[in-house]
C-alpha cells in the first residue's frame, strides 16, 4: 500500500467503532432504566402496544377502586336495613300481642302504640340518614323515577334498569290471563233441602280448609256467609248465583285454588245438583261437562287457579298471580297488573311505563359504555313506602290511623307487616347477591385481567437483564477492540515514510 490520502482501514476501524459504541450506549441506556422500548426507535409496534397496555391496566384499576367502592356503599345500605329488619320484627310482636281482647288493659294498649309510633319514627330516621358522603341511601334517592304509568298497572317495583338515552319504555304484552281457582255449586233453589237431614261440607283454599254443617230450608245466602266468616282462613269465599253458590280463591295464581269435598250430602239431590268446575274459555259460566253429584263428591274437588302469561320488553316473563318479572342484565322488573288487564289478552296501554332516570350505577368495567355499567335499584324503606297497594302500608299502624292497635284491625296490621318484611328482606337479599355475584367477581375478574395485560406490557417494554448485561459485556469489548484498532489505522500511512529512505 502506498496510498496515503485515503485511509480506508481507519473509515472502516471508525463506522465499526461507532456502531459498537451506539450498541454500547443502547445496553447502558436500557440497563439503567430497566425497559427495553425508550423511545419509538427501539421498537416502534412495541411501544404502541405497550402503551395501549398501559392505558388498559390503568382503567381496570379504576373500575377494581370503583367496584370496592360500592362494596362499601352497599355495606351501609345494608346496615340500614338490618336495623329496620329488627325493627319491623319488634312491630311484629307489638301487634300480636295488642290484638287479644281480653287479658291486656286499655294502658297497655296505649302503651303498645306507643312503642309502635317510636319504631315507626325510628324506620323513618333510618331511611332519612343512612347516607355515604352525605347521599342518602334509603329514602328513595337511588330508586329509578317513572313517567306515563299506565292505569292497568296497579303495582311496580322496578330492581335494575340499563339504557341509553334519557328514558327506557317497559312494553307489557299479556298472552295468557290469570285466573282464580273456581267452583260452582248447584243446589237447584235458593233454600237446601236435605229432606231434615243435615249437610256436611268441607270448604278449602291456599290457607286452610273449614268443615261446615247446615240444616235443611238454610239459605243460600247464609250459607255463603258462613263460608265467607273462615275466608281468612281458607282462602275460598263464596257468592250467590243464581240458585247456586260460587266459590273462588282470594286471590289470582297457580298457588292459590279452591275445594269442596261433601262430607255428608244427607238428602240433599237437585236435579242437575252438585259441584261443577268453571269453564276454561269463560270463567263465568260453568262447566256442564264437569258435574259431579253431591252424594258422589265424597273426594276433594280442586280447581286451581292460573298466573297470567306475558313477555315484557319482548322477553317471556316468569308470573306468580297478576305479577309478571322479567330479570335480564339489562332490566328486571315486577309490573303487578289489575284484575281486568290481568285477564285481558293484548297490549297493557301504549307503554305500561317509562323508566325516566334514577337507580344506583357503578362503572364495574375498564370500558366505559352501557355493557360495563351495572345499575341496581335501593327503593325507600321508609314507612310510607313499605307495604304494598293491595294490604297498605306501614304508616297506617301509626296512632290515628286505620291500623293502630288499640282500635285498628290487628289482622290487616299483621298483614302489612309481612308485606314489609318481605320487601326489606328482598332489597337485603339482592343487596347481597350483588355484593356477592356482581361486585366480588368483578374485583377478582379485573384483578386476574390486570394482572395479564401487565405480564404482557412487560414482555413488551420491559428489559431482559440477563441479554442486556451480556450484550453490554461484548460492546465493552467491542469499543474496546474498534479503538485499538482504529489506532493501528492510524499509524499504518507511516510506513510509507520508509520508501522516502
């Protein structure tokens, strides 16, 4: 070589030395901070990734401090109503033990009411005050609000609603109407004649069955008032039809029926006499084909009743009498009808209601829309609220109200007690269930989720220090190397200085 203006060993010795340097730089960069992506030069479909990640695992995190958030709301909720439980059970007794009217002074009666103001007071305190962070609880601030309720609904209690927009429209279709369980009784005039005999019958229903007699020339009319002072505790009463008696369960429902057994028909034998059931197609009239002779009716006769058909939304509903409930992620609600839409085919009004806004919604996902939002409703348990339409409510065992033990009706009192029992059992139960089902499977759910979307980000970004390190070794040697070398470069044109002699 005798060229001395170009060095091509030194550019050489330089562009190699420079690269192991940028390689020595990267390993000290990522070594020093632990991730393998720095910058978008180091991997740039990486570092999206990562960063999506990132924005994914800071999300659920959220929605983990969301859902134990209303872990801890529900928990309060559910203190409240565990003292109005206690409460509603003191009522219980109180009521009880009022109702005697002999054994128990006037005093103690007032003094019983006394005691029943107080709770009452008590349940309303609860509701007004359970509160987290100054929002109320249990006064009804998280039951959802309605509009255009339709007058064929005489009841509604509405436990979840999801949907977007500013109102929801619940559609009430009935495809099939209750019934009550019914008999006919045919005695062929409006006086029995038994021949001077006498005529056992055994009334029965829901709640019990009664053995009644009667004598011959009783009237019809008096033999359903009997039938009717034990309707509290059959659960059948009876009307006048014509020249027969007509026996109906109190209530709508597959669970509810009515029956007969003749015990003694003694002489009693009309023609055409005996017990029928009611026809199907139309429960006013009976069944001709369905007859049974007093004297053969020695077994029980049973007509049960039926609960209505319906789909809400589109969505075939389960029924217990004139109530039809519908439990999707999306709504679930019990729409009570009255009797005449309950058995009247067809659409209940152009909207049974509207669901206009209310309930309590937590974001329980990383994703905000209306899949990850969970919606529940806390309905008031204040005295006015507990209860229902059909029996009343709690206020009315207030004193000067219909209800009040010392002149009110204990057996009404006893009922709006139950019905109040079971309404703050249930908001108790589903309060669990979501405690349980919803918010602990969602923080478990979430926490394997971020624990995943992080494992992954750190395959990603994160740096391998085993390669890192051992990378950083051989650029150290490298640089090293390239130097030494770039200086053997450097002196090489000096050789050509021996051909000058």
């Amino acid at each position: 070589m005798g060229r001395i203006n170009t060095n091509v060993q030194s550019l050489i010795a330089q562009r190699v030395l420079g690269q192991n340097q940028r390689s020595l730089g990267s390993s000290l960069e990522r070594l020093s901070t632990g991730l393998r992506i720095n910058s978008g030069k180091d991997d740039p479909a990486g570092l999206i990734a990562s960063n999506n990640l990132g924005a994914e695992i800071t999300s659920k995190n959220a929605a983990v401090s969301n859902a134990n958030r209303a872990d801890q709301v529900v928990n309060i909720a559910a203190g409240g109503l565990s003292e109005v439980s206690g409460l509603l059970t003191q009522l219980q007794g109180l009521v009880t033990s009022s109702s005697s009217t002999a054994g128990i002074s006037e005093a103690e009666k007032q003094a019983n009411q006394l005691q029943i103001d107080s709770i009452l007071q008590t349940i309303d305190r609860i509701s007004g005050s359970t509160s987290f962070q100054g929002i109320k609880l249990l006064n009804g601030n998280f039951d959802f609000k309605t509009s255009s309720v339709d007058t064929g609904v005489s009841d509604y209690k509405i436990n979840a609603a999801k949907y977007s927009g500013g109102s929801m429209n619940v559609d009430v279709l009935v495809t099939g109407s209750a019934q009550k369980g019914g008999l006919f009784l045919s005695f062929g005039a409006a006086t029995i004649n038994t021949g001077g005999s006498q005529f056992t019958i055994e009334i029965g229903g829901a709640s019990g069955t009664r053995q009644l007699t009667f004598s011959s020339s009783t009237s019809l009319n008096n033999i359903a008032a009997a039938i009717n002072s034990f309707t509290s505790i059959t659960g059948s009463k009876a009307t006048v039809s014509g020249t027969g008696l007509r026996l109906d369960a109190s209530d709508f429902g597959s669970a509810n029926y009515a029956s007969v057994r003749v015990v003694k028909a003694g002489g009693l034998a009309p023609t055409n006499g005996g017990v029928y059931k009611l026809n199907s197609q139309n429960t006013a009239i009976a069944d001709t084909t369905s007859h049974t002779a007093f004297a053969s009716a020695n077994n029980t006769i049973t007509d049960n009743g039926a609960d209505v058909s319906a789909t809400i939304n589109g969505i075939t509903a389960s029924a217990s009498g004139k109530t039809a409930r519908v439990n999707t992620d999306f709504l679930d609600i019990e729409v009570t009808l009255s009797d005449s839409k309950s058995q009247t085919l067809g659409a209940v009004g152009t909207h049974a209601l509207s669901i206009t806004g209310g309930g309590a919604n937590f974001q329980l996902s990383g994703q905000v829309d209306i899949g990850g939002r969970v919606s529940i409703g806390v309905q008031s348990v204040a005295s006015s609220s507990l209860g229902n339409v059909a029996v009343g409510y709690l206020n009315s065992l207030a004193s000067g109200q219909a209800q009040n033990v010392v002149t009110g009706d204990a057996e009404q009192a006893q009922k709006i007690i139950g019905a109040a029992i079971t309404q703050v059992s249930s908001l108790s139960g589903r309060l669990g269930a979501f405690q349980s089902n919803t918010v602990g499977a969602t923080i478990r759910s979430l926490g394997v989720a971020v624990e995943n979307a992080t494992a992954a980000q750190s395959i990603i970004r994160d740096a391998d220090f085993a390669s890192e390190t051992a990378g950083l070794t051989r650029s150290q040697i490298l640089v090293n190397a390239s130097t030494n070398v770039l200086g053997l470069a450097n002196q090489a044109p000096q050789a050509v200085l021996q051909l000058l002699g």
